[in-house]
C-alpha cells in the first residue's frame, strides 16, 4: 500500500520503500512474539452458491464455531445475514446470502428474486470479496450450471468475477474412476474440475483471460487433521490458512487497485477495442505456398517430373507377363515365395500407377493443344465439346473406426469438369468418436476463357458454440509457355470479425528447373490495414530433390515483421505415386526487435507393404519443441501388438495408483 501511494504521488524513492517495508517486519516481529498481533484490518467477504454446497459450514469452520445454522438435507439459510467475527486478528464479516437452486426454467425466476435482493443488500456497503461455492464431488463433464452463472454475470455484472475466488467444498470426497477404468490422480482431478467451472465463467463473461482463484475446503467433522489440530486435505494443505491469506490477498490488491485507479482492470467482458491481429501469424500466411488451380489437372512440381520421365521407355511394357495367383493358391507357396510374390506384385502396381499418370498427363495436353487449334482455324469447339471424362476423387477422411480395414472406399465417387464438390469435413479431435464431421467444404474449378481459370474453396464449421467460415477465390491467367498470373481475396471468421486478404502473385518460369515467385497481399481487419510482399525460388534438382527459399515483410498498424525460410525437400524414387519424402525447413522471424531461429523435420515412409510411418519434429531458439511419431498398420498381429501393449500400460498404472493410495492410507 506505500508502494502504491509513491507511484500515486509520482515518486519513485526505492530507499523510503525498503524502509517502510523492513519497518513493517520488525514491528511484525515485535508484535508476533508478545503474542496475537491487534491488526486493525477488516474485510467483507459475500458468500454466493447454490443450496447445499456447504457456504454456511464452512463459515462455521473459519471461525471455529457454530455461527449459522447448517443443515444436510434441505436449506439452512432462508435470509441474508451478516456472521461478523476475528480469526487470528482479522476481522471478518460474511454476508450469508440463501442459495441458488439448480438450473431451469421455474427456478431461474426465483434465482433472479434471490440475486436481486442480494444486490439491493450489497448497494450501501460493498463486499471486498467474493466466495462462490461449487461442490467438487457434483462437477463432470455433464456440469450445467452454464445458465446460473451466466444470471449472476447479468444481474451484479461481469465486474464482480474480479474479487472472486472459486470455492470447492467436500474436497476429501472419493475421486471417480476416469474413462480408463482407473482412478483420477488428486491434482488432476481437481485441474479437472476447475477447467470446467473456469470455462463455464468465462463463457458468461465472453472473455476468455478471466482467471479466478481456486481453493479446497473440507468440513466433514471426519477430515484428517494436523498436529495442530486444523483440517488438511487430501494433499496436505491446511485449507484454512489458504483460504485466509487469499482473502486478504484479494482485499489488498483490490484496495491498491481503487487507490491508483486502475479502471481497466475490472472491465471484464467482450473487447470493445479493436483487436491486432498477429503480425507472425499474418507474415506466415504471406509465405505459405499458394498453388494455381487449373484444369490441366497437375501441378508444376508433378509437371516437372514427368517432363523428366516423357522420353524414358516404359517400363511396365517390358515386363513378362505374370499369372495371379488366387488366396488359397498363395496361403500354398511357401514363406520366401510369398515374400517374392508379394514385392514382385508391389512394383508391378508402382509401374503401372507411373503409367497412368503419364497417359492422363498426355491425354490431357493434347486436349489443350486440340483446343488451341480450333480456335487458331476459327472454329467453335463448343459445337463438338465431347463430354467431360470423370475424375476419380482422392480417398476422404472418415472418422476412427475399431475395425482393422479403412472404409474410406465406401465414400468414393468421381466428378467431371466444372462440377461443384461438396465433402464433409472430419473433426479428428472432436468428442463424437462415431460421427466426427462438424463441417462442409465446397470446391469449384471452371475456365472462364482460354487458359483463365477460376477456383472457388470454401469451409464452414458449425459445433454447439462455435461458428467459422474459411473461403478462399482465386483467378489466374496460366500461360503453357510463359508466366502465370493470379489474383485472390481470402475471407476468415475471427469471432465476431472477419479477417479479408487481396493477394496477388506472379510465377515465373523462364529457366529450365527453376520456377520464381513474388507476391503482394492486403489485409483488412477491424478497420486496420496491413500490406505485405513476398519473394520465392524454387529449384528442382534431377526427379527427387527440391529447394525451396522465400523471404517476405509485413507492415501495418505501427507494427512491422519480417522473415524468411529454407526448406530442403528429397522425394522417394517412386514419387509422385508413393508420397515418401523427407523434409528439412530452416526458419527465421523478426518481431519487435526479438528474432527467433527455428528448424524443423518431417518424414513420410513406408515400413513395410501394411504399414506408414510419420515423423515431424521442430526446435526454436526460444528452447521450446516437439516431436510426433505416427505408425499406422492393416495387420492383425500388429494391432494386437498395440492393443496388449496398452492393457498392460492400463494395468501398470492401476497397481501404481493403488500403491499411492495405500501409501497415502499408511
């Protein structure tokens, strides 16, 4: 409080600080050694929850006697009642307030009743502090008390949340078994619980950085004490000093807040304010490699690769002919034939996977230049336009199923030219396991006139609170020989805010195994503009190695980042038909005068005929990374592998979590 009166008066005296503080120690001493310090400190503390959670016992607990009426089986508090006390020199005065009662309709009236004629008591005298009171034994993931809270945010306002502090009593209650099967442990069972109820308050507030403390209370006469004769939970903590020295916390730094006038810290809620956007976040989109969708139907990348491969004789022409051999035929060869059997059979159907995509490629170049001449001799190729030949889509992903195949082929479908695509979208992190799609993507392609396309791609995500849109317009002109031009407006949802981005790129690709690119964008966000630019070369060496480096800039908003990377891509000798790479990036972000160093690693590769493996790892300068192995397999033996390995982690853990408990018991 003299710290906060020197800032108040503009002084910044560090000695008169030290000095008043070391003072305040000694008298402290002097006073903690004669006995029961007098403190002259005085507190309201407003006591808020629904009926039954135990507000009235645990102010019985505080103060060491029966100062309200509690009862077990129905509410003991009918009225509003002030419990005036001194604990350890502190005096303390609670405002017992009747209980709420569960969530719905007809009691919501009644709440309202309650909460208003609390707000009338509080008008003269207002609490220093708030305690609401949830039972730690009653919240799950079923916890709906989302509309209680949201009736106290509305009536007393989203400013009480900043004096309170989250009250969980019956702490010593047995901790439910998890969906595991096995027993939560203490500390993440009560993290648990305090997610929820904080997520909960921060919905009614509709401000995600609303924090509040939380602490444990115990007031069955049979909790565990200490030599000192105070109740201790679970994890050893005496609640009731915990509970007092937050409160006086809480008191202080609310009077410190009145005394300089920090207004803004107690505007809870939405933000008023336009919010900045993330200048990394912004640059990085700057940077990501934009693809121009055409209906050639290739990319320059796999272009490239089979202009390398045009003037190479096939292969799969050469090779013998080969007889297929029926299951119960192959079950008969023996262990090193059918290893023989199985590769031979596997690089037929690499060949011949090489095969087709270099006759669709052919098949529709000579498209293109047909269309070329038509319309070089004047004539309409609309008149004799033959019918679009469908396309086989890529394989959709489906939610996780139990059963070893994928049934990703029962989705399968083709789509010609100038069709509107319609998929859903599959959520791999949602809660519903046999039904995961919580959204719609939508993709167009058509070609306006000669060799100007246009793409439309959009997605829309609806779950029970949220909503965002994502849709992505690009026009480009593509020259077969020359440069390509393209030109885009990207829309994305940002809570109630949409953010809207004008690029425009150019490629060119003049010299043989080199393709440049630069770029410029404009973003529009809450009424505040940021323009970037961007440059990128990528050079292609032989079939199989890539480099790929792009440098850019972001300014807007008094804000200004730039950055760049290089990556160092090497395909596997079957590519495009076989996705195995290996991916080096080395990135560089300069931001607010700090810089920071990053380098990742991705791999895709196939152990084995049944089984992929995926490996993606990064490392920044900030000492801050992570590594993720994924392994997926269509064999039995090994699923079964995978399925003992985790019933023994399962029952691993439980005999740890019963030796914890027995020691805990001892």
């Amino acid at each position: 409080m003299h710290l906060a009166s020197l800032i108040r008066a503009k002084e910044s005296d560090l000695k008169r600080v030290n000095h008043s503080s070391s003072r305040a120690r000694a008298i402290a001493s002097e006073q903690e050694a004669t006995g029961m310090p007098q403190l002259d400190f005085c507190c309201r503390i407003l006591v808020l929850g629904k009926t039954g959670v135990g507000k009235s016992a645990t102010i019985n607990s505080i103060f060491g006697q029966a100062k309200t009426t509690t009862g077990a089986f129905q509410p003991a508090t009918n009225c509003i009642q002030e419990v005036v006390g001194n604990v350890n020199g502190l005096n303390l005065t609670f405002i017992d307030t009747p209980g709420f009662l569960p969530s719905s309709t007809n009691n919501m009236k009644r709440n309202k009743r309650v909460m208003l004629s609390i707000k009338r008591f509080i008008r003269k005298s207002s609490p220093d502090i708030v305690l609401f009171f949830e039972r730690l034994d009653f919240i799950n993931a079923g916890y709906v008390d989302f509309p209680l809270l949201k009736l106290v945010t509305e009536v007393f306002g989203s400013a009480i949340w900043f004096n309170t502090i989250i009250v969980m009593t019956h702490s010593s209650s047995a901790i439910p078994e998890g969906p595991d099967g096995y027993t939560f442990n203490y500390e993440s069972y009560i993290s648990y619980c305090t997610n929820i109820v904080q997520q909960h308050i921060q919905q009614a507030v509709f401000d995600s950085k609303v924090e509040n403390p939380v602490l444990l209370v115990e007031n069955h006469s049979r909790c565990p004490q200490n030599i000192m004769g105070e109740k201790i939970l679970p994890n050893g903590q005496v609640w009731r000093s915990q509970l007092l020295l937050f409160c006086i916390c809480t008191k202080v730094l609310g009077d410190v807040n009145s005394l300089l006038k920090f207004q803004n810290s107690v505007e809870l809620g939405p933000l008023n304010s336009p919010r900045i956007p993330s200048m990394p976040h912004l640059l990085s989109s700057l940077l990501r490699h934009r693809l121009v969708s055409n209906l050639s139907g290739t990319d320059d990348e796999i272009e490239e690769i089979l202009l390398s491969d045009k003037k190479e004789e096939d292969e799969y022409d050469q090779l013998p002919s080969i007889r297929v051999l029926t299951k119960s035929q192959f079950e008969k060869l023996p262990e090193p034939l059918k290893k023989d059997y199985l590769d031979e059979m596997d690089y037929r159907e690499t060949l011949y996977l090489k095969k087709q995509l270099k006759e669709d490629y052919q098949r529709r170049k000579e498209k293109l230049l047909s269309t070329d001449k038509k319309f070089l001799n004047g004539d309409n190729p609309d008149d004799q336009q033959a019918p679009t030949e469908p396309v086989l889509l890529p394989d959709m992903a489906v939610p996780a199923s139990f059963d070893s195949d994928c049934h990703s082929h029962r989705y399968r479908c083709l789509v010609s030219d100038d069709q509107l695509l319609v998929r859903p979208v599959l959520d791999l992190q949602g809660w519903d396991h046999d039904v995961g799609f919580d959204g719609i993507n939508l993709e167009t392609t058509t070609e306006i006139k000669k060799n100007v396309y246009a793409s439309v791609v959009g997605q829309m995500n609806k779950n029970k609170q949220d909503f965002s849109i994502q849709s992505e317009c690009t026009a480009a002109y593509v020259d077969p020989l020359g440069p390509t031009y393209s030109m885009g407006v990207d829309v994305q949802s940002s809570g109630k805010d949409f953010i809207c981005t004008v690029h425009s790129n150019t490629k060119l690709k003049n010299i043989k195994h080199n393709i440049a690119d630069c770029g410029v964008s404009l973003t529009s966000f809450a009424k505040k503009y940021y323009v970037g630019a961007k440059l990128e070369d990528t050079v292609f060496v032989g079939k199989r190695l890539k480099f790929v480096l792009n440098a850019g800039r972001m300014e807007g908003a008094g804000q200004m980042a730039y950055g760049g990377s290089f990556e160092a891509n090497l395909r596997g000798e079957d590519y495009p038909v076989r996705n195995d790479n290996v991916s080096l990036t080395m990135t560089v972000l300069s931001f607010n005068k700090e810089m920071v160093l990053s380098g990742s690693l991705q791999s895709e590769f196939r152990l084995s005929r049944s089984s992929k493996a995926s490996v993606s790892a990064n490392l920044n300068s900030r000492k801050m990374g992570q590594i993720c192995i994924k392994i997926s397999s269509s064999e039995h033996l090994q699923i079964a592998s995978v399925a003992i390995l985790s019933i023994w982690k399962f029952l691993s853990r439980r005999k740890e979590t019963k030796n914890l408990v027995k020691e805990v018991m001892d």
